[in-house]
C-alpha cells in the first residue's frame, strides 16, 4: 500500500484462528499481545524471543491466555510457512527478513502487517483503547503511529465511565428485540443513549436501566 491510501476499518475475529508473529522483540511482543487478548491462536517464530516473552510473562499475559497457549518456536523464519496461517504479523525489525515475510503472506493471500512499514502491509494496526467489547480505533492509514496513539490517550481520558456494561446492557436488549421478531432498527438507540441509560449503568443501577424504553 501506499502512505495515506484510505483504509477500510474491520472488526477481525481472530479468536481461534492461526496467526504468526514473526520477531522476538519488544514491538513483536506487542503485537503477540494484542493477538492473545483476542483470543487467537498464536505461534511465535524468532531465533530469540527472550524480550518478548519477558515482556508477556511480566504484565500477566501469558497466565491470562483463554484458549490454545502461545506456540513458541526458537528457529529463524521459513520461506513460505506465511501461508498456513489466516493473519501474519512481521517485527524483527530486519529489513530484508519482514519484506521476505510480507512477500510469502501476499502471494498466498493472507493478510499481512509489517511493524512500522506500511508499504508492506495489506492492513494497518491502528492504536487501540479497549473498554470490555468496546473498541476505540484510531489511524492515520500509516502516516503516524504517534499520533494515532496520542489521539487514542486523549479520547480514552475523555471517555465516560460504565461503556464495557452500557455494550453489555445494550447486547442484552438487541436480543430482546429480535426474540420479540422486532427489527434492531426499529429502536431508537439514539434516544437511550442520549437519556439517563449511561448515568445509570454508570451508578450501578443496572436493573432501573433495563426498564428504559
């Protein structure tokens, strides 16, 4: 791609599914990160991963893995093994190594991001601040990380408290609705959520916030 070409935002479900973080550093270790708290399926491929790993054992999340453990193999990448996974991830932070990476995972259809070089990705990681099912996304199509992350910390401050349940309490009454045989279109959510849902979800009155028509 090429820097500032606009990007489709998705939603992906990786929970369950295949994926490869290629590198043992510290970016690596981020990205290995965010690929477990949604549950994927990760295999770890570095001849050294010792930062990584540290870097996952230290902040909980290795003890918090939900579902299949991390796969971590100590051997340098092998040409073409991109193509068995659903979504690659490249951060060794070696030219040459992430754009053979990046090439193998294009030629087999497989999305691929490569840490900080947009040119060899087919998506883009934006800086994200999460709020139980809530996700706040921010990107600039690659043209600055920073700021995407700067903009994130500002927004997420500025968020207000009690979203993780309001998504909860909301997923609840989207259900409702269809069991009623009701289209999810047919409520005006707008109307909710402009009233007093939020402040009450927010003082714990969980039960008066499920009365609200």
């Amino acid at each position: 791609m090429a820097i500032g070409d606009p990007v489709y935002p998705v939603g992906l479900l990786v929970a369950g599914r295949r994926c490869l973080v290629v590198g043992g550093g510290s970016v690596a270790g981020r990205k290995t990160r965010s690929l477990l708290e949604c549950r994927a399926s990760v295999t770890l491929v570095a001849p050294e991963a010792h930062k990584a790993l540290g870097m996952l054992s230290a902040d909980g999340t290795i003890a918090g893995i939900v579902g299949a453990p991390i796969d971590v193999q100590l051997r340098p990448y092998e040409p073409g093994e991109a193509a068995t996974y659903r979504l690659v991830v490249t951060a060794t932070g070696i030219a040459e190594v992430d754009a053979a990476v990046a090439a193998d995972a294009e030629r087999a259809g497989v999305w691929v991001n490569s840490a900080d070089d947009a040119r060899n990705c087919t998506f883009l990681l934006p800086a994200v601040e999460r709020r139980g099912t809530l996700s706040v996304a921010v990107s600039t199509a690659g043209a600055s990380p920073a700021l995407a992350s700067w903009l994130k910390r500002r927004i997420a401050r500025s968020l207000p408290t009690g979203l993780d349940q309001l998504a909860e309490l909301l997923e609840e009454a989207r259900g409702i609705v269809k069991q009623q045989g009701r289209s999810t279109e047919s409520v005006n959510w707008d109307h909710l959520l402009d009233g007093a849902l939020l402040d009450l979800v927010a003082a714990g009155e969980i039960e008066e916030a499920r009365t609200r028509r």
